[in-house]
C-alpha cells in the first residue's frame, strides 16, 4: 500500500467509524479488508476499464466518432457511452 493510499484510507475510516477513541486493532484490520478489496480481480478490471475511458475521453492520441462521423468529445462521448450502456442493459 501507497503513502497516498494509506492516507486515503485513513481520511474514509477517521470520518466512517463513529466509535471514539478507535481501536487501532480495529483500524488495522478494516485497512487489511480495503486493501484485499482493491486487489481483487473485479476492482482492478474496472480501474483498467476507468484507465481506458480517462485516456479516450482526453482523446490525446484519437478521436471517437459516432455512427454518421461525427467527433464525440466529453459531455457527448460521455453520453453516447451512458446510451450504448443503457441498450447493452448495463447502465442505468
């Protein structure tokens, strides 16, 4: 686990557990539990999936066109993708 992440994690767990004082036992094993959730196949399937849309939505390299040509660029990629995904069943 990252520096970065750890702090993350910190911040949520400080703002999410209301006990007071927190055990640290208590805190070392919801760290052990976030840190197996991110390392599971399906979160990280879906940061590769978010790494992918970061990288098509600042279109850096390409442009994404739609079935009559024209270029998709942020609110309008964004809502091709919410449209195909509500078609595909998988959006809401």
């Amino acid at each position: 686990m990252t520096d970065s992440q750890r702090a993350a994690f910190e911040a949520w767990y400080d703002t999410h557990d209301p006990r007071t004082p927190q055990s640290p036992f208590d805190r070392e094993l919801a760290c052990k539990a976030w840190q197996a959730a991110l390392a599971s196949p399906e979160v990280q399937a879906l940061r590769k999936d978010a790494e992918r849309y970061r990288l098509l939505r600042r279109g850096q390299h390409w442009s994404v066109t739609d079935g009559i040509g024209d270029t998709l660029q942020t609110e309008a990629l964004d809502a091709a993708i919410d449209h195909a995904r509500r078609i595909e069943g998988d959006g809401k």
